[in-house]
C-alpha cells in the first residue's frame, strides 16, 4: 500500500512540475472538443481530447505489461 501512495505521489509531482508545459499542448482545442457558456457558467466537453488520451494510455498500459 505504501508502494502505490509514493508512485501516486510522484505521478502528481511530475505532473504538477510538467505543467507548464503540458498547458501549452492543444489538447482541449480539438477539433469537436465543444465548449458551451450559459450566464456565468462555462461546460466544456472534451470528446476527441477524452479518446485521444484513452488511445494514448491504453498503447502504453500495454508496453509495461
């Protein structure tokens, strides 16, 4: 257990130290990533952005098998 909260943790550190560098990549602006404001609420809905990175996360799952 104490394995999986530091890799975990890492993941959330590299992610948070990337940052900077991941905002500038488009995902998010795809093409049919829809975004709708209603008042002073914005949805977004990120469609091609959500099947991208499931491809993405997928191809790699299965190299570290």
């Amino acid at each position: 257990m104490q394995k999986v909260f530091l890799i975990i943790g890492a993941i959330i550190i590299t992610i948070g130290l990337l940052w900077p560098i991941l905002t500038k990549l488009p995902f998010g602006k795809l093409p049919l990533d829809f975004s709708s404001k209603i008042g002073n609420a914005q949805v977004f809905f990120h469609l091609v952005t959500c099947i991208l990175l499931s491809i993405i996360i997928a191809i790699v799952s299965r190299l570290f098998r």
